[in-house]
C-alpha cells in the first residue's frame, strides 16, 4: 500500500510540476507578467533558506522554467533559484481574493 501512496505523491509532483512550468513559461513569454510573487509551500530541502507560506518576488528566467525552477529575490535582494515545486504562483492580475488569486493551487475564486 505504502508503495502504490508513494507513487502516488511522486506523480502528484510531476503534475504539479508541469503546470507551474507551464504558467512560468506563458508568463515569460506574454507581454506583461501576470505571475510576479510565488508562495511558498515546502522547504524541505532548504529549511534555513525557505519560509513556508513567505512570499516572494518572481524573476523572469526561461532558462530556469525549463529546468523546473523558479528564480526568486529573497529580502536582502539577491536572486536564487529554487526547485518550481516549492511554491505556488500568485497571479496578481486576479480580481479574487483581493487581488491575488493563488492560480496554480487549484483554489477557485467564490
């Protein structure tokens, strides 16, 4: 059972994985950036770098889209590059939630 739980999770993450490379990749190439903040959702790999539930600035990179990752701006300014999965692309453009909708969570606007 365990195995089949596993595998379970691991395609979870591909899906997951594909639809933020998806948004990030339409995102560089629209004109204007509708994804400009991702939130965080696992620092398991990196607990002293990452917050969950922080959000932070996105950089436009193709090159790290393609690779599954996301090029963030942490507080001190810098830029780094950390695995897509952790985080949740915020689309600024929305009308929901107070102007941010959390578009590739799956959450809806009521």
């Amino acid at each position: 059972m365990n195995i089949i739980r596993n595998v379970c999770v691991q395609v979870q993450l591909w899906i997951n994985l594909t639809k933020f490379t998806f948004l990030l990749r339409r995102h560089l190439t629209a004109g204007k950036p509708a994804y400009k903040f991702a939130v965080c959702i696992n620092n398991a790999d990196y607990p002293a770098s990452l917050e969950v539930h922080k959000i932070s600035r996105v950089l436009a990179d193709e090159g790290a889209a393609i690779d599954g990752d996301v090029r963030l701006v942490d507080d001190s300014g810098e830029d780094y590059l950390y695995p897509a999965m952790y985080f949740v692309l915020v689309d600024s453009t929305s009308k929901c939630n107070g102007g941010i909708g959390f578009r590739s969570s799956g959450a809806r606007c009521s």
